[in-house]
C-alpha cells in the first residue's frame, strides 16, 4: 500500500520542489487535533443525540469554525416566520380510577414496613 502511494505521488509531498512555498505540513497534527479533536469532543459530549442530529452538529460545527462563516441571520427562511399550528385540545379522560397511574398504592408494597424482614 505504501509503494503505490509513493508511486501515485501521495506521500511526502511537502519534500516536492514544485510545491515549495504552499505551506504543506509534513503531518496531520493539525487536522487531528484542531478540526477532528473538537468534533470528536462535541459529539461525546451529545451522545444521546439521534444519528440525524449528529448529522446536523457537525454540519454546524464545521459552519461556525470555518474561515469565513456566514452571518447566523443568513439561515433564517421564509418557512421560520410562519406562525406555529395551534395545539389540539386534549381529549376528555374518562371519570373513575385510573387502570395505570403513576400513584402508590398499598396493594404493591410501596409502604413502610415494621421490624426485620416482615418479622415484628
């Protein structure tokens, strides 16, 4: 693999004559830890976010630490204007005890008990 990347002329560019005064960096180093680091850092820190989320941070990281960003106004759309749909009313409950609630009842055990293991 490394005899075909030196043959194609992909490694050891910045050794090239031709390429002298482009400032090609012999490493990675600063693709690693400026722009790779941060967003490996902004997705530990929102890892509970859904794959489509994800998707959309980083398109956004990579948007505010480009060199020049656009104005934060210039992605404001039509669409964001339009007012928000009334919410639905709720729909009546039904009056009597609840199947499923989220109340304690003595029936499961949820009550203090006297002396050791049910022993007075």
């Amino acid at each position: 693999l490394l005899a075909k990347l030196a043959q194609r002329g992909h490694l050891f560019t910045y050794l090239d004559p031709a390429h002298d005064g482009l400032g090609i960096s012999s490493s990675t180093n600063q693709a690693e830890g400026a722009i790779n680091a941060g967003l490996r850092d902004m997705l530990r820190r929102h890892r509970g976010m859904p794959e489509h989320h994800q998707r959309r941070a980083v398109e956004w990281w990579l948007t505010i630490h480009a060199l020049d960003p656009p104005e934060p106004g210039s992605f404001i759309t039509p669409e964001n204007y339009q007012p928000p749909a009334p919410a639905a009313t709720p729909l009546d409950e039904a009056i009597g005890p609840a199947t499923y609630d989220t109340g304690l009842t003595a029936e499961e055990g949820l009550w203090h008990r006297r002396g050791w293991a049910g022993r007075s």
